[in-house]
C-alpha cells in the first residue's frame, strides 16, 4: 500500500485540491440542518442536525433501519429530503442531480462495468465528464498506481479477486478530484482477514489524500478502526456522536453502551444521588455506586453497565470501589486473554476479562470489583436488540 510519505507524483492532481481544502480548517463542509426525510407515515430521518469538517472521516454506524443509508443517500442525492436543507461547501445541494456535486461513491457491490477493463473503469468518470484523452489516460495510471493495480490495467472486473475490485471502485471514486467520497459497506462482502487488510488501506488512502470521507457500515469494529468520529444512529436520529474513544469510554445513553462493545449489565433502583454520582441496589440487596448519566433520580429505576475489562480481581488494583463475590462459573480462552463467567449471588453472570495466565477453576469463590467511573447507570429502558450487553445470561 502507498505510504504517506510518498513522492509528489503520485499525490498530485488527486491530492492537489484535497490538500488545500484541509489547511482551511473548515468546520462545516457539509451541513445537515433540520433535515427530515418521510415515506409516508414512516419518519426514515428526524429532525437530523449535523456538521462534517473538510478533510474528516465520519462514519455513520447503527443497526439495520437506524437511517444511516438513508442520509447517506440524501447527500449523495439518490434521495431528496422532505424538510430541511443540506449544503456542500457552503451551497445548498437539495435540488442538484447527483452528477453535478462532484461526490465519489463506492458501493458495497462494487458497481463495476463487467465490459470494460479495469483502465477503462476508472476511466469512465473522467470520460463523461469530458475531459480531453491526454489528460484522462496519466490519471488513471495514478490513480491505479495509488491502490497498486496499475499492472492489472487490461483485465476485466471478472478476473480479479473481491478486494482486487474493491480497489478499481476505490480508484473510480478518487479519480476526478472528488470533494467527498461517499462509501456504503464497501467492504461487506469480504471475508474478515482481506475486510480488516482493506481497513488500513483505507485508511493510508485518507491521510494521504486528505478527502473528507462519509462511511455506513453496521459493524462497529470497522467504525471504531477507521474513523475521526462516529455518528451512532438509532430510530432515524443520532443518538450520539463523537470519537472512537468517547463513545466506548463514556457512552452518553444506554443504546449506545449497549451497541458498542461488550457491556455487562445490571438493573436496580437509586436509593440516592450525590453530584454525578448514584447509589443503586440490586434486586439482591447488595448496592453498587455508579456514574449518573441523564436524568437520575431516588427511586427511579436505572440499568448499569459495566465493561468486562473493567472488572477485576480483589487486590487487583487501589482504585475499587464496589466489590462483590461471585462464583466462576467457566472460563473461555482467545489466545491473548481469557474471559472469565462469573456468577453473582443472584444467579446473573458476568464476563470479566483476565490474562491467559488465569487459572481460576469452575465453582472457585472470587471476589469482583470496579471502579465508580468505569460503571455507568442510564435511565431503565431496553436493551438495544443486536446489542452485546450480558442480562442474566452469557452472550
């Protein structure tokens, strides 16, 4: 893959105007303002306010019917909204035809003309847009040179592998200097070792050239690898956004702690809250004390969440201020750690992350413990389906 530090050939004209976008620092390249979009009585997108700053890679994340494609295609202009105003570059683009806003797109299935070869693929869109022959045939090169498939220029689509062809729709997508690439699950239909092979790929792309890049995936772990932020969509609105970091550090709702990563969960009733801080007792009676996240208060019912890695051992570590006993119900092995099933007085079990070193036996007595910043207590509503919260059973 071509590194970042590679020659001023190759990066220019692709690069050429993407590097002069991002020096503008511009906040607000693309704009969603109030923007709605409705099939009839179903509301696909609600009232969705967004920014997204030249040179970013945002990705919209979330389960299938959240409404990530749907404002995908929006700004794409595969779709019109029914309320509100999208503006590129600081120009509205509600009423411009998708070839006339100068967007890359790469789909999940590639999209490929099956006729042509891979030169002449890439070459389509600087075809119709007329530019002259000199100029088309030097950026194909380049550009095929950028994802390293300048010596399969004469074959067709059909005679290349499935992440050989995810870099020709790559390719036609940078070709023509676009000012925004546009890409929905392009990398869903690889198998797992070429989709995380492609990830970094991607991601050299993006720093090399600077393109501010708009990507729907439903997998989080794609979505944390590659992106600056990450807008988490849920029921046709953002449920929260921002970076890798701080949506699984310090989810905001209890659809986003459950959605993104592993979470342990607990349900129990506030008995006081003190700052930002709670006091919860469990259906057992013993009492945990927790982060406040929304509006929490005596009496209410929360759900707690707690992330495997943040339990440990008694004596593990100073900073442990709830504890409970528990019983090792099993343990599993993934090589570099071991998750630990361990069982609470109520009969719930919990999955600690542990060493591969761990050799705690089935029925062994332990005692759990975390910190009061590590467990967070969300107003009680449902788990998210899909989610990877632990309720009274192993997931």
């Amino acid at each position: 893959m071509v590194s970042t530090g590679q020659s001023s050939s190759l990066r220019s004209p692709l690069a050429a105007g993407a590097r002069l976008a991002t020096g503008q620092g511009d906040a607000k390249f693309v704009e969603f303002i109030d923007v709605e979009k409705s099939y009839g009585n179903f509301h696909a997108v609600r009232r969705l306010n967004l920014s997204i700053g030249r040179g970013e890679f945002l990705t919209f994340l979330g389960p299938s019917g959240s409404g990530k494609t749907t404002t995908l295609n929006m700004l794409a202009g595969f779709e019109r909204p029914s309320e509100g105003v999208i503006t590129l570059d600081g120009k509205s683009v509600d009423r411009l035809p998708p070839y006339e806003r100068n967007i890359g797109m790469v789909f999940q299935n590639y999209a490929l003309f099956p006729h042509m070869s891979v030169a002449d693929n890439v070459a389509f869109p600087l075809s119709v847009r007329k530019l002259p022959r000199a100029e088309i045939g030097p950026r194909v090169v380049r550009a095929l040179e950028m994802v390293q498939l300048e010596r399969f220029k004469d074959r067709k689509p059909a005679q290349l592998s499935g992440g050989q062809q995810q870099r020709v729709a790559l390719a036609r997508a940078l070709v023509f200097q676009p000012t925004l690439v546009l890409m929905d699950e392009p990398l869903g239909a690889l198998d797992k070792k070429l989709r995380e092979h492609m990830q970094i790929e991607l991601m050299q792309i993006h720093q090399m050239l600077g393109v501010t890049i708009v990507y729907v995936t439903h997998d989080q772990s794609e979505a944390l690898t590659m992106s600056d932020r990450v807008a988490i969509f849920e029921s046709g609105a953002i449920d929260q956004i921002g970076t890798p970091d701080e949506l699984y550090n310090k989810p905001a709702t209890a659809f986003v702690a459950g959605f993104i990563g592993e979470n342990n969960a607990l349900d129990g009733v506030v008995e006081r809250v003190v700052g930002n801080q709670c006091l919860v007792a469990l259906p057992t009676g013993l009492k945990t004390t927790a982060m406040a996240i929304g509006d929490i208060r005596p009496g209410a019912p929360v759900h707690l969440t707690i992330r495997p890695e943040r339990i440990g051992l008694s004596g593990a570590g100073a900073d442990s201020d709830n504890r409970f006993q528990a019983t090792v119900d099993g343990r599993i092995y993934h090589g570099d750690h071991q998750r630990l099933l361990a069982r609470l007085a109520s009969g719930q079990i919990l999955t600690v992350k542990v060493g591969p070193e761990a050799t705690m036996a089935a029925g062994e007595a332990i005692d759990l413990c975390w910190p009061i910043s590590d467990c967070r207590a969300f107003p009680a509503g449902a788990v998210p389906d899909g989610s990877s919260a632990n309720i009274g059973s192993v997931s």
